[in-house]
C-alpha cells in the first residue's frame, strides 16, 4: 500500500512538472508570436513612413521644378522683349538709303492720282532708319487720302484720334471736305516732341487743289509697332467744321 502511495505521489509530481513546462512554453511560445507580431507592424508602420517621406520628396521635386520652369519662362519672355526692343532700336537708329523711302524716282510733275512723292529738294540720302519710316507712313496715308478711301486712312489713325472720331465721322468729315481732290508731295521730316512718351514725327507736305498749294505739318507717332497719323489741333478744327 505504501508503495503504491509512493508511486501515485510520484506520477503526480511528475504530472505537475510537466503541466508547468507545457505552460512555460507556451507561455515563452506566446511572448514569441507578439514580439514577432510587434516587429512586423513596426516594419509595416516604417514602410508607410518611408513610402510618405517619399511622395513629400517627389512633390516638392515638382513644385521646384515647376518653379524653375516658371523662371525659366519668366526670363525667356523677359528676353524676347528686350531682344525686340533691341530690333526696334536699332531699326530707327540705324542710317538708310535713299531706296528706303518710297516713290523717290518719281517726280510730282509724273505723279499720278494716288502717288505721293517726296521733293527732290529734301536730302533723302541723310535720312534715318526711323524717318524714313515716318515719311513712307505719311506717304501711305496721304496715298489713301488721295484714291478717297477714308476707311483705311482712319485704321492709319492714332489711337488718341480713333477715340475722338468713329469711322463714320471720319468718312463724313473727309467726304463733305473732299479730301480725294488733293495731291500731296512730302517736304520734309523731322523728330519733335510733343510730349507723348512716343518716338513723333513732323513731316511737312504741301497741299495742290484748285489750282493752289498751300503747305501743312502733319504728324505720325509710333504707337503699338507702327506709324500712325496724330492729328493736329488745327487738322481736328478743320475736319469738327466739316461735321458740325
């Protein structure tokens, strides 16, 4: 009996031993599988921080990009208009020839109806670049004026005169003076300032109609890339007298 209670208290221990070793392991098991567990979410938890330190860098690889480009434009645009001004400069500064300016083979006595010539009595050889170019546009608006069509001499117009008269005005002014009946010849050319903040030009011309000339100062200033007429105050009397 003894004996046998020896072996039952034995087997009993030993059951107790290994209840304890099976917990311990699964004890150790489990704290295995959570620091694994932990560890995987804190590499999946670096990796999304990684992947957004990433799209921040891309982005703001793209804003600096997009900037540069922008300043890159900024100073292409910036160029292109020194660049034209530049061209525009050198156009009105540099010297010309005497074929620059239109119609100087021709003298006033061959001129037909629509033919503005300029006087062999003025030095065209001597004119600049820039007046040569005010002479032509006083000889293409008064070549207009000459065939009667006010339409086209009132686009030649400044935009100072555009605003004062509409076209019709314009054409009822011209029609009622019959601007048509006279021929022009350019006399002269010469810078003056009137005070417009733009390159101006007084070319002289004298007028034939009715069997009399008379002379007259007329004036071109270069606004928005071209030559345009700006009328005196007394060409504004004379053609007000026409409509009013």
């Amino acid at each position: 009996m003894k004996r046998r209670m020896k072996v039952q208290g034995f087997l009993g221990a030993l059951t107790i031993l290994i209840v304890s070793l099976t917990f311990t392991a699964g004890c150790n098991l489990s704290s295995d599988q959570a620091l694994q567990e932990q560890k995987r979410k804190n590499e999946e938890l670096q990796e999304k921080l990684d992947e957004q330190q990433k799209a921040e860098a891309r982005r703001k690889e793209k804003e600096e990009e997009a900037r540069q480009k922008e300043l890159e434009q900024q100073v292409e645009d910036l160029q292109k208009k020194v660049d034209d001004q530049e061209q525009q400069t050198s156009d009105s500064s540099d010297g010309s020839s005497d074929g620059d300016i239109q119609n100087l083979s021709t003298s006033p006595s061959q001129a037909t109806e629509g033919i503005v010539v300029v006087s062999p009595d003025f030095n065209a050889g001597a004119a600049t670049a820039e007046e040569a170019a005010a002479i032509n546009a006083a000889i293409d608006y008064y070549q207009y004026a000459e065939t009667g069509d006010y339409y086209t001499t009132y686009d030649l117009l400044s935009f100072e005169d555009q605003n004062y008269y509409t076209q019709d005005e314009w054409v009822t002014a011209n029609t009622a003076l019959d601007s048509a009946a006279g021929e022009f010849v350019v006399t002269d050319a010469y810078p003056d300032d009137l005070g417009l903040g733009v390159p101006t030009y007084a070319v002289t011309v004298t007028v034939y109609a009715d069997d009399s000339s008379f002379d007259r100062t007329t004036y071109f200033i270069y606004e928005d890339g071209h030559w345009a007429h700006y009328l005196t105050g007394e060409e504004v009397d004379m053609f007000d007298g026409a409509l009013y």
